[in-house]
C-alpha cells in the first residue's frame, strides 16, 4: 500500500504532512479496512481517504490522496464556499432566494437548488444545443469555477458540472462530454483541505465560516425520517461510528456506484479531525465509511497522552 502526501498548500496552511501520529494511525485504519472488505471485494483502488488532524500539531495524512474520483453531492461544499466569496466580493447579491438555495443544497442535498446556485456563479444556463462558436462561450463562463479552485491551489479537481438526477441534456449534456469526460472530479486532500478551511473559520472570513458550518451540522443520534428513501448524511455514514457526546459537521455524496463523505469531528475527549472518505463501486456498502473512522477515533483515543 502506498500512502500519498499532499504538498499543495500546506505550508501555507500551516500542516505538517505525514507526520507521525497521524501517519501511523491514519496506516493502520485503511489497511485493517481493507481486510475487512475483502469479502465484499473492496479493492484499493476503489477507496481514497484523508485525514487531518485538528490539534496542534496539525498534520495531514491520506491515501490515494491526489487521484481525481467523481465526487457526487461532495462538490457541493466547493460551490457553497464559491457563493460566500462571490457575495463577500459582492459579485452575488445576498438574497433570501440565494440563502433558501444554499441552506437546500447542503442540508437536504437537493440537485435542482445547485444548478441555481451554479448558474449565478457563472452565469450560465441549461437549454437546447448550442452552435458551436456560441457553445465555446458558455463553456469558458462555465469553468470560471475551475479557474477560481485552481487559483486558490485546489489540483486535480473538475468542477464545473451540475449534479444530475436523470442526467444533463442539450448543452449541459455536450459539456459533459460524449464518454463524460469532463465529469465532476475532486480528490480527497483538496476537499480535507477545503473542509479544514471552513472548520477552522478561515474560508472567506470568520462570520461566513461559521454560517457554512451551521449549515453542515448533523445530529447523528436523531429519529430517522419515516417518509425518507434515500441515505441520511447524518445516519448512514460517519455519524454511524460516533461515540456518544461526539459533534458532527458533514457533506455527503452517494450514487448509484459511489458512496462518500466530508466530516468533521469533535470527540468528548478533545479530539478534532476532518476525515473524508471516497468509496466507489461500492454505493450500497454502508459500513465501509464508518469502519474507517472507528478505526481512526480509536487510535487518536489510544494516542492521548
């Protein structure tokens, strides 16, 4: 197994990489994972993990930390940190529309108040196919997203295309690319390293971290929703490992072949950590996200002085 350290940012955030006991603990929670799985075929190379710890030290560490991965709902967390920085500049106007999207986005991960979200960020829309010099426009307004991430030092990522139910058509489907090639990608360390950010109230300012983090908070011991059908962010990923007394903030994504989560958390005992988890292939595999964080809370528990 190899282990991957980023290098991108982490002077400037202030991260040590790969530095022991992150590293060791971080080891020893993917690879007993993987033999865990190993009934149900989980293989390497479908699973990307990274963890940052929060405590001073801070130290980041990950595996298959830099592979790009089709992200799902977990792009979401880009285009909410986008919205803020765009209304900071007062490039967005701060509307009770643009907040409603916003807050039905993250906390109910809905598709369709994204692609609002998306166009006022790039002032794009969806329609028919357009001509060709015409389509050449819209696709250079629409990877304004990707110069801003790239910018800001977020590599490997693709982060210009609406998260879709059925599927995208006319020009959002042309976008896409005949064999969706030019799909969502985000890699772990970024969004560990965009999470890390809103966590520690560095992202856009100190008041719009904390509305993006009151938006992500998550009560992994409530009732589960009678009327509900599709996975909860809060019951059926990381808040499934969670010690009693543990605080949640997460971003969720889950399809039809992948299953992830961004989360933060807050153990009784002082621990704080970002942890994200990318499984692919294995959507309807509910255990895998959580087994790796029991793994990783029981070492930083066992490390405490």
């Amino acid at each position: 197994m190899k282990t991957l350290f980023v290098t991108v940012l982490l002077v400037h955030l202030g991260l040590r990489v790969g530095a022991a006991p992150a590293r060791l603990i971080f080891d020893q929670a993917v690879k007993e994972t993987l033999t865990e799985f190993s009934g149900q075929k989980l293989q390497s190379n479908e699973l990307a993990v990274a963890l940052v710890n929060m405590v001073q030290p801070e130290q980041l560490a990950s595996f298959r930390g830099e592979v790009p991965i089709y992200p799902a709902s977990v792009v979401k967390l880009f285009y909410l940190f986008a919205a803020h920085d765009s209304m900071q500049k007062s490039k967005l106007q701060d509307t009770t529309e643009l907040r409603r999207a916003m807050r039905d986005m993250i906390v109910d991960s809905s598709n369709d108040a994204t692609h609002y979200l998306v166009d006022l960020l790039t002032g794009t829309t969806a329609g028919p196919e357009l001509p060709n010099d015409e389509m050449k426009l819209w696709s250079e307004k629409r990877n304004a997203l990707n110069r801003y991430f790239s910018g800001l030092g977020y590599t490997n990522c693709n982060i210009n295309q609406k998260p879709w139910g059925d599927g995208p058509y006319g020009r959002e489907r042309a976008f896409l690319g005949r064999n969706f090639e030019n799909r969502n990608a985000l890699t772990v360390n970024a969004t560990a390293l965009l999470l890390r950010k809103i966590v520690d109230g560095s992202a856009v300012s100190r008041s719009r971290s904390e509305q993006m983090m009151e938006l992500l908070r998550r009560d992994p011991w409530k009732a589960r929703p009678q009327d509900s059908c599709e996975p909860d962010q809060a019951l059926d990923f990381t808040g499934i490992a969670l010690p009693k007394g543990s605080r949640l903030w997460s971003k969720a994504g889950w399809t039809s072949t992948a299953r992830h989560d961004a989360a933060y958390i807050e153990l009784p005992d002082g621990a704080r950590f970002v942890l994200v988890i990318f499984t692919s292939g294995h959507a309807n595999e509910r255990n895998i996200i959580p087994a790796i964080a029991r793994r990783v809370i029981e070492g930083l528990r066992n490390d405490k002085p």
